[in-house]
C-alpha cells in the first residue's frame, strides 16, 4: 500500500460545482468506480442524461427531484442521525434536480454499465440500519450499517452501495475483511478537527473529513474513530464482471471476536 491510496487534498471542502474525486479508467489505482462531490447552491437547477449507471447520494440540504415521469421533494439536515435518501438509474435516465434556498450537497457514483433497469428513489423509511458488532468483544465494534443496494435488491448494478456511522472511539469494518472486489470509502466527522485510522492491510493512515480511501487488490480493511469523534463514510463496491460482490471474508486470525462468548482480555479493576 502506499499513501496513493488516500485522497486527502479536499480537506479544506469542496467547491461549488461537481469535483471529481476518482474515475473509472483512471491510470493508477482505478477501482472502476467514478466518484465525486456535487455542491449546488441556493435555488440552483441541474439536469443531465449521463451515459453511466449513476447514483445521486444526498448529503445535505433539500431539493426537488425529476426523473423519468417521478418527482419528489427530498431534504437530508445530518449525516449521523438521519437515514440516507438515494436515486439510482441506469445510463440515460434523464436526471434534473432544483435546489431549495440553503442548496444541497451530493455525492454523484458512476460506472459503465449496459443493462436497462428501473430507476429508484431510496428513502429514509425504507432503509432500516443494521447494528453490527452487538454484544461483542465488549462493545468496542458497534456500529451503524446502512445498506442502500447490493446485489439482493439491485442485481442488475455494476455499484454497491452504503453508509457506516462509527461510534466514537470505536471500531467498524470489523474484524477486518477482505474481498476481490475494488471498493471506496469517503469520509466525514461530527468535528472539524475529527480524525480517524483506516487500516490497508499492515498500513494505517490517519483519515479526515473529505478524504477518501481506495481499496484495492484484496487488502484486508478495518476502521476506528478518535475518542470523541463520530465518523461517516460512504462505502462503494464495484462488481467484477463474473465475479460480483456478495459479502466478504474476515481475517481468519481475528474471527475469534465474533463469538458472543469470547469478550476478551478485561482489566480485573476498573480503571477510575
């Protein structure tokens, strides 16, 4: 692994307009996924009929949405507390969208895909959260999963994807796993000055709001936010053709830690 694998140049925010983060085809790196930040301002309009299958994530603000012969209103005020709100299409799925007054913020994932489908609007009702790592190694792994598609509920896809918010001081993405296929990660935090580790195999790197982490090749991964610090991240898996993304396989050494009975190593005095 090398420090490649971390973007980490948009730590001061992202701009108006749309900001490439990672694309599909690119020369190092390429997790065939195209990523990015799409920031509108007050009433602003959008349209588009993107060639790609595309997801349109809402991060923040409220906005009007068009597609095919479907509108809705949308709004989204917090990451941490709130269920996501998503619109998936195929490629050529007409797209427009009207911002209300504070605008709204987008995360914008593509990838080349042929196959015809019916577009989606995903809504905060209908995604329920998953707590993983309940009842384990005394609560150090608990988290909040929020599967917005996968293969179950969107075979037709190229993409997968979803959300983790991380406790503070806690970990997610565990025990560490791995899987073939390629896979993103973007980051946000309760604080500015949040931060948290992100595990590449043996490597670790220090991770911040706006950064966004390649996964490639296989590598085993693992997260943990600072003490104080809840930490967001955008999770996106790209199928391989003939090998698509159906779960993950943990690190065999750690596994031991999915046993409800196997708590592990407490201090026998409380520490004051």
């Amino acid at each position: 692994m090398s420090v490649e694998h971390v973007i980490s140049r948009f730590r001061g925010g992202f701009p108006p307009g749309h900001t490439e983060v990672t694309r599909e085809g690119e020369a190092r790196l390429d997790t065939g996924v195209d990523f990015g930040i799409h920031r509108f301002g007050s009433d602003e309009s959008f349209e588009e009929k993107h060639p790609k299958e595309t997801a349109w994530l809402l991060l923040d603000g409220e906005a009007d949405l068009d597609w095919d012969a479907e509108r809705a209103g949308v709004r989204r005020a917090s990451l941490f507390d709130e269920a996501p709100t998503a619109l998936h299409v195929p490629g050529g799925t007409r797209v427009a969208l009207r911002t209300h007054a504070r605008g709204s913020e987008w995360a914008v994932v593509r990838a080349a895909n042929e196959r015809r489908f019916a577009a989606k609007l995903f809504r905060p009702e209908e995604l329920k959260p998953e707590y993983r790592g309940e009842g384990l190694v005394q609560g150090t792994s608990l988290r909040n999963v929020r599967l917005i598609f996968d293969d179950t509920n969107r075979p037709e896809a190229n993409l997968v994807l979803g959300e983790v918010v991380n406790y503070p001081g806690r970990w997610s993405s565990y025990p560490p796993h791995h899987h073939p296929q390629a896979e993103i990660y973007h980051y946000r935090f309760t604080l500015p000055q949040g931060y948290g580790h992100a595990e590449l195999g043996d490597e670790v790197y220090q991770v911040r709001s706006y950064d966004t982490i390649k996964i490639l090749d296989g590598v085993s991964h693992a997260q943990v936010s600072a003490p104080g610090y809840g930490m967001y991240y955008i999770w996106v898996v790209r199928h391989l053709p003939g090998n698509r993304y159906t779960g993950f396989r943990f690190t065999e050494e750690h596994q031991w830690v999915l046993d409800p009975a196997h708590q592990g190593w407490q201090p026998r005095k409380a520490v004051p």
